[in-house]
C-alpha cells in the first residue's frame, strides 16, 4: 500500500545529473509517483516541468530542488498542479567561473579524493564519493544558463534542507526563507541527497506527512470546482429547453 498514494512528487538536480536521485528514486517510488529531471539547461529543465505538470496525472505535485535545481523549481512554483516545494543546499551566491577555468575545474570530478574535500563532509564514505564521481560532469553551457542570484521566499509552504557542512550555503540564505518554510538541519555536504539518502529520505517523508490537511483542502476545492461546472451545465440544459 503506498503512503503516499495521491502526491507525485519531481525531483530536480538542474544541470547536474538526474541520477543523483537514484536513492529518492528508489525509495519514495515505493509509496508515489516519482520523476527526476536533470542534466540539462535552464530553460530545458522548466520545459520537462512544464510538460509533466500539464499532464492529467500530476495534480498534487510536490518539486524537489537540489542546488541550482531550486532556481527552476521556484519557477513553477506558482503552477496549480504544484502543492509544495523542497529547496536543498540553497547557494549563497554562484560564483561566476570562466568557461577555460571550468574545463580545468571539471577535471577534478573524476578525482574522489577531492570530490570528497570540496562537496561532502569528513566522515562520508570514500565508496559513496567514487559512486558520485561516476555521474555525467555538468556542461559548462548548461551550468551557466543558472546564474539567476537569489532564492526568493516560496510562495507556498515549503520545505528548505539545509545542509550543515556545505562549503556554497550558508545559514543567512537559509534565514531569508524562512517566512514560508520548515527547516531540516542535515549533517552532510552539498549533495546530502547523495552522501545521506537515508536522513534526506526522512526529512521529506516526515514533511509529506504532514500535507493531509493541504490534500484535503485541495481535493475539496477540486469537488467544489466539479459541482458548480456540473450544476452551470445543468443549468444550461434548462435555459436550452
């Protein structure tokens, strides 16, 4: 029996490879409907949202962001379809890096050890980091199409993971979020849906167990909006006879 039978949720890694949600993946398909998007540019990343949001199995969408994936999940934010979001990692800023310097740069992804010292904390596993090293390197082209400043407050009630040993979040980005969001504290790196899946699994689970009431209001607005089309055609069947 699925947990969460009547919430999809989408998980968004931007630039980054979809793969990285391999253990979300995994996990939540258990108990939802699952999709993961990534490892393309901006505006490709919020065209794929938008086509699934448009499709009729998507009405209780819950959009999980990780990194520059939140930029895009704040983009649709705003959409019907879209009942909550999840901001993982919010950056401080991004710094600008030139296209040579990233070509230099981008080596150091196939080299763990310091994969390990720039984007996970001390005590992960070095199998975990090798795994992690093994996914697709972002393109350069699609890294950039992300350079879009600040996170602004949701505009619905969110989720923001905050990750404690990130080097690129700090807690003010975490602070002006806050207005509208609950906070999960995670002792892990950038990628702390990667190196802790088992402590992000259960921060998210334990949010979505907290949306019945949101359901519930939804689905009764949905039957509200259902009875009064019935009873407007209704109508017009009598004005017609």
């Amino acid at each position: 029996m699925r947990e969460f039978p009547d919430v999809e949720l989408v998980f968004v890694s931007g630039p980054l490879d979809s793969g990285c949600w391999t253990h979300q993946e995994k996990y939540f398909s258990r108990t939802s409907m699952v999709e993961t998007v990534g490892g393309q540019n901006f505006s490709k990343t919020v065209n794929e949202l938008e086509g699934l949001l448009d499709s009729s199995n998507f009405e209780h969408t819950v959009l999980v962001g990780g990194g520059l994936g939140n930029y895009a999940v704040q983009e649709l934010e705003g959409r019907e379809e879209v009942m909550s979001t999840v901001l993982t990692g919010p950056l401080e800023s991004i710094p600008y890096m030139p296209e040579r310097f990233y070509s230099l740069a981008s080596r150091v992804w196939r080299k763990p050890k310091i994969m390990k010292k720039l984007f996970f904390s001390p005590a992960t596993d070095y199998r975990v980091v090798r795994e992690f090293s093994g996914l697709k390197t972002p393109d350069y082209r699609d890294l950039e199409s992300f350079n879009l400043g600040g996170l602004e407050v949701p505009l619905k009630n969110s989720l923001v993971m905050c990750n404690r040993n990130c080097r690129f979040s700090r807690m003010g980005s975490v602070e002006r979020l806050k207005p509208n969001s609950e906070v999960a504290f995670l002792n892990a790196g950038t990628f702390s849906f990667f190196e802790r899946p088992q402590e992000f699994n259960k921060a998210l689970a334990d949010y979505l167990r907290n949306k019945d009431s949101i359901l519930e209001r939804r689905e009764t607005l949905k039957a509200v909006s259902k009875n009064r089309s019935l009873k407007e055609f209704e109508d017009s069947l009598v004005v017609e006879r």
